[in-house]
C-alpha cells in the first residue's frame, strides 16, 4: 500500500498511537488507519467523505463514521487530524472535535505544509499547546494535548448564508466550511443555471455542493422530482439546509459517483468537481460521464458546465455519442449529450 505523504509522516511517529484510543479525521485520502489498528487499542475514523467511509467501513478492526459532524459516542483519548486545505473547514472540525471529547484529549495534527498546516499551532491555541515533533516529504507533524474546556459546539452557528440571483430567481444559500463555493456563487453554476432549459421528470444534481443548481432548478421547474448528490457530508447538510431556508423539496444522498444512486434520470446536470484536496482529480468525473447511459432514461440528457480547457467532449462523445457546445464564455463550456 502507498500511502500518502502525510500518512507517511505520521507512519514515522507511530510511538504516539501506541495502545491509545484514535479517533482519525481530516482530508484522510488513504488506508493509514488499519495500519494504526495493529498498535493502538481502538481506531475510530470520522470522515466527511462517503468514498472514505465507503472503503474503510469494510475493515472489522476499526469503525467508520460518515456525517457532518461526529454524534457518536465514543472511548477517545487521542485524535489524528489530517489537515484540510480549508482554513475554515480545521477550524470546524478542531471546534467539533475538541468540545466533543475535551480536556485531556490528545492531538495529532499531520498535513501538506501548502495546505496551510503551518497555521494548526495558532488555530489550536485556544484549546492548548502544540509541537512540532517532525517534518518531511513537505509535510509537518504536531502534537499536543487539549487543557482548555472548549466551548459548546452548535452545527448551525458555522453555516454562512449568502443571497444569489440568478436565471430569474432570488435564493439564500447556506454552507458549511469546505463546500464548494462557499460563500460565494461559482461562475461556471451562474453560466450553466442560465442555459438550462425547462425541466421535467426525474433530475439529478450529481457533486450537488451547498445546493446551489439543485435549489435553483427546483425553484423555476417546482413539479420536478429531484435528487441531489455528493461525496461529501458537509455538502448534503449544506444543501439540506439551503432548501429548508428557502422552502424547497428535494432528495438528498450521499455518494462515490453513482454508489447510492438508484433508478434512471430524465437529467442528469452537474458542475462537477476536478479537485480532491490540493490534487487535480478528474476520476469521478470521468466515472461519472463513463457510467451516465446507465442513469439516463432513454431520451434522457446529460448537461454539464466544465472549465474550457478540460477536455470533456471527447469523453462525452464515448459514453453517449454526439456533444454539443451549448454555451461558453471565456472561461467556461456548457456541453450536452442525448442519450
């Protein structure tokens, strides 16, 4: 197994797991915890991302969580955070974790020294002190001890709201750290919402974000049965509760592409993700349009929004024949395929 940088980081300070408690978190995007599982007592691995869970669950020597915040009870005594490139999105999980298991909780923090890891003794200050034990691979090592009770964490005072206005319609959307255009409305969504045509039928939202697509197609076409989808937990409880603010109805699933998709699609439209981490990744979307005439109904439409220099076409013309360009401006292509 190769692990990544940051886990073979942590795999060089093994001595600090030993026989204890771990809960692991974080921008994990590997199998490191079963390898702690050989020394610590218990491991624990709390992830917001349904791939993960996916591909740990299946290991009876630890247990996996998947959700947008940890509920479950558990014997912790030491945490491993693998830094997220999110400021916001450590600052979250550091909040959440710290006053779930409190004073006297260990931590190790391990990251990409680019994804700002450099940051986790200022962040943790509140909490208690941190030290840096090693550094390597461009990647830092901390550790440290919570001795401060932290405050009470509330899930709901970390979404930030935000107004958009777009083909037509005035929304608020809400988001939790680390979801996709947080804060803000992504252009290449504001191109792809004004080119849309009118719904009907079953439509999919794949890589569904903080809602923004799906609220605004479900707005403009209310009698559409609508499903929106993501890899990630933070981003289905920002969805959920972009269409609770605005009173809108739809279905919400987590997913590794179409893992927990069922039955077929009249659209499927999506401004899909190329980004894992700091990593350019075009797997999911390229297993995404490579699986789409098994979700299409016969006459149904994939319709996607895509940076113009990500070749896309030619994979869209393999999975469903002719591509058209329906839209682009400078930056941005909106391509559609027919089943």
């Amino acid at each position: 197994m190769t692990y990544s940088a940051a886990s073979q980081v942590a795999a060089r300070q093994i001595e600090f797991f030993d026989n204890r408690k771990v809960l692991v978190a974080g921008e994990l995007s590997d199998t490191f915890p079963i390898e702690l599982t050989r020394v610590a007592q218990s491991v624990t691995v709390f992830t917001t991302n349904y791939g993960s869970y996916l591909n740990l669950a299946k290991h009876p020597a630890l247990t996996a969580v998947f959700g947008a915040s940890f509920e479950q009870e558990a014997d912790i005594d030491m945490v491993l955070l693998y830094w997220p490139k999110a400021k916001a999105e450590a600052e979250y999980l550091l909040a959440m974790l710290m006053a779930k298991f409190g004073p006297g909780t260990e931590i190790c923090i391990v990251g990409e020294n680019r994804s700002g890891v450099r940051s986790a003794e200022k962040l943790f200050a509140d909490y208690g002190s941190l030290t840096k034990y090693d550094s390597a691979r461009r990647c830092s090592f901390y550790w440290g001890r919570c001795d401060n009770a932290p405050a009470e964490f509330t899930i709901s005072d970390w979404f930030r709201s935000y107004p958009i206005k777009v083909a037509n319609t005035e929304l608020t959307i809400r988001s939790l750290p680390g979801v996709f255009s947080h804060g803000e409305l992504d252009l290449g969504s504001k191109l792809l919402l004004e080119t849309l045509p009118s719904l009907s039928g079953r439509v999919l939202d794949f890589g569904c974000g903080a809602g923004v697509i799906g609220a605004v197609m479900k707005a403009n076409n209310p009698d559409i049965e609508l499903t929106l989808c993501d890899i990630s937990a933070l981003a289905i409880a920002s969805a959920e509760e972009t269409f609770r603010a605005n009173q809108l109805e739809a279905n919400f699933r987590p997913t590794d592409v179409f893992a927990n998709i069922d039955g077929a699609f009249d659209y499927l439209i999506s401004n899909p993700p190329f980004h894992a981490g700091l990593k350019t990744f075009y797997a999911a979307t390229e297993d995404f349009i490579a699986q789409s005439p098994a979700y299409l109904t016969d006459a149904g439409q994939l319709l996607i929004v895509a940076n113009s220099f990500l070749q896309y076409p030619p994979l869209i013309e393999a999975s469903l024949g002719e591509c058209n360009t329906v839209a682009k401006n400078n930056k941005f292509c909106i391509y559609a395929a027919k089943k």
